[in-house]
C-alpha cells in the first residue's frame, strides 16, 4: 500500500483571492478601475510530508506560500539553497531535493477545452535515499532558509497489536435496485428507470484495537494471478477492493482523539459485485441485459487471495487535510460564501504544514463460499 500526500500552498490564498474577487465585483458595478492593489501576505515555509512505515522516505514537498496576487507556480515556490535535515535515533540526515514532472491541474487549472491536459510542471521532493521508515520511531525534520526556521515531528505508529481475536466473513448473492436514467411521464412527472441487479456480497467484521492520537481504517481485497502470454510472467492484480463504511452499527474510519483512553470497537468492511448491464430500447420499451453471470463472479473470487488490512494514521494528518479544505472553499463557492477556518499543522517556528506518520498491516483471510 502507498499513499501520496498532495496538498499544496496555494489553498491558502483563497480567503485572499476571495475578498479580492468581492471587492471586485463592487468596484466594476461602480464603473471605477482600481491599480495597484496590495493582499498582505506572510511568507511561510510549507512543510508536506506523509511517512510511510516500511517505505523509503522519498515523497516530503518543501516549498513556501506566495502572494495571493502572483501566479501560482512550482518555480516560486521552490526555496533555492533551503537547509534541510531529518533526525531519527539521534541521527542527523540530509535529504537529496529532485524535481518530479505535475501537470499542471494540480494547481486547480482547468484541462484545455479540446481535453489537452495542461502543461507539466515540476514540483520539489526530498528523500532520503536508502532509508526506510521504521514504525515505533520518531522523526524531526527541521528547515532553515533566509532567516526562517520550521520544525515538525512525526511517530510511526505500531499496528502489530491492533488486530484482535478472529475476523468473521458472510457471503450474501441477491439483488439490488440499480437507478440507470429516467423517462417523462404523461403530466410531466419523473419516472425513474431502474433494473434489479444481481450481486455478490461480502462482509468482513473484526474486533480492532483503537488507540488515541490515531485514526483506524479497515479495507478489504482480493488479488488475482494471470501469466502473460508474451512474457510468461506472473502479473498479480487487484479484482475487488472495499473500505470500512458507516450505517448499521458498522464503523467507518475511526479517529480517535488525544487524551481518550484505548478501547475495542468491531470495523466492518464490504465488497460487492454487481452484473454489468446494457440498456436498449426496443419496441418502445427499455430492455435491460446483464453480461456475465453471477457465477463467474464466484469463480474469480475463489481463485483470487483474499486479504484484509489496517491501516493507522496520526490524527494530525487528517486535521491538515480536512480544514485545509475547508479554508479553501469556506461555506460556498461564491465570493460572498462564509469564510471557512485556517488549516490546523503541526509544523511549529516559521512555517505551516504537516509532516505526519501512518503504518499498514495485512492479514489473508479465508471465505466459506
């Protein structure tokens, strides 16, 4: 499992571009042009980084906030000759900076108009070559450039011990109401089209150790093997996946706060198959025909290994995540939406950001077909 976190400081100069945008609007409607305007702006080391137990550290996006007034780009947002160094086991490393190619919507441009993807960009990465990240250790990363001094500290959590007792799995084949479209009746009204669709269901449930400071997901999956008829080798791919979720007494990510004592909650998890379908209309009506059968689904299933797997995550970096979203798009889309709140890091001195650890562990599993 990989993760790859990608946020970039350009949320930051919503709010911004947002006044800008509304004092605009007021300013056209008084048919006055206005030069020379000025954001005040507080230049800050961006700090981005995710550490993957078991994984090379190479994936940690260093770079700094810029006007809300200049075009956003890689380039400026890259600190020329910055310090960088990661400390773990009172060991001092210095990071190699190498620079991937992004297109250019990562930065929220749109795709041309004719679906020509944007020019690439390229953003800076540090890693540390040949050092993989250790759960159960702590790790410091400190930058200094121009004056200013930024600070973070991620801990690698443990999951060894999290699984508890034995998973139970349930095998469920029925149908499911599957809405393709709609019709006009003849007053006007709506009139959905749906098809029962058979399915192959199933339920993974596990008792899961929940720590505080963590956040818990519980995912579901199943690999299969095929031989590659030019080469002869054996390609492994994955045939269904499915993640924790909500609703009935089923849990979803669970994060859990700092502070809380530990406990056990049972995690559910899901995957489902459906008949693919085609529609037709055919002598003024729609007739519905499946491909496939339920039971080569079945048999895929049974020849795939089948895996469960948690994954733990600091809390920390799901608090960056979700209110840098939130300070980027408020309440509303619209210039004259409410605000939303500043993003919460947990980089310290001069700058912003986050620099966080998660750790995954898999176990196969056995289903009764």
């Amino acid at each position: 499992m990989y993760y790859s976190l990608k946020i970039t400081s350009r949320y930051l100069c919503s709010a911004a571009l947002a006044l800008l945008l509304a004092a605009g609007t007021v300013i056209t409607s008084c048919e006055q042009v206005v030069t020379n305007i000025t954001l005040p702006h507080e230049e800050r080391i961006v700090i981005e980084g995710l550490l993957e137990a078991g994984k090379p550290i190479d994936n940690i996006f260093i770079t700094r906030t810029q006007p809300p007034l200049e075009e956003t780009t890689p380039e400026k947002a890259y600190l020329q000759d910055a310090e960088v160094r990661i400390k773990v086991d009172n060991q001092i490393y210095t990071p190699e900076v190498r620079f991937d190619t992004l297109r250019q919507s990562y930065y929220g441009a749109p795709v041309v108009g004719n679906g020509t993807p944007p020019p690439a960009k390229f953003l800076p990465i540090y890693s540390v070559p040949g050092l993989r990240v250790q759960a159960g250790k702590t790790y410091q990363i400190t930058v200094r450039w121009q004056g200013k001094t930024a600070q973070a500290t991620a801990t690698i959590p443990t999951v060894e011990s999290s699984f508890l007792g034995e998973y139970k799995t349930k095998v469920t084949i029925d149908t499911v109401s599957f809405q393709f479209g709609g019709t006009r009746g003849p007053n006007g009204e709506f009139i959905p089209l749906t098809a029962n669709t058979p399915r192959i269901l199933i339920n993974l449930e596990a008792p899961i150790r929940l720590r505080p400071g963590l956040a818990h997901d519980l995912i579901m999956y199943a690999r299969d093997t095929v031989t590659n008829r030019t080469t002869g080798r054996i390609d492994t791919f994955v045939t269904a996946i499915g993640r924790s979720s909500g609703g009935n007494n089923a849990q979803s990510s669970i994060i859990v706060p700092q502070g809380v004592s530990e406990r056990t909650a049972t995690m559910r998890v899901a995957v489902e198959r459906r008949l693919e379908f085609n529609t037709n209309f055919i002598g003024g009506q729609i007739v519905v025909t499946y491909r496939g059968s339920l039971e080569e689904i079945r048999e895929q299933f049974r020849r795939a290994k089948w895996y469960y797997a948690l994954v733990i995550t600091e809390t920390s970096y799901f608090d960056w995540l979700n209110s840098s979203s939130s300070a980027r798009f408020g309440a509303g889309t619209t210039p004259f939406s409410a605000g939303g709140t500043n993003p919460v890091w947990n980089v310290s001195g001069d700058g912003i950001g986050i620099f966080a650890g998660t750790s995954g562990i898999e176990r196969p599993i056995q289903i009764q077909w």
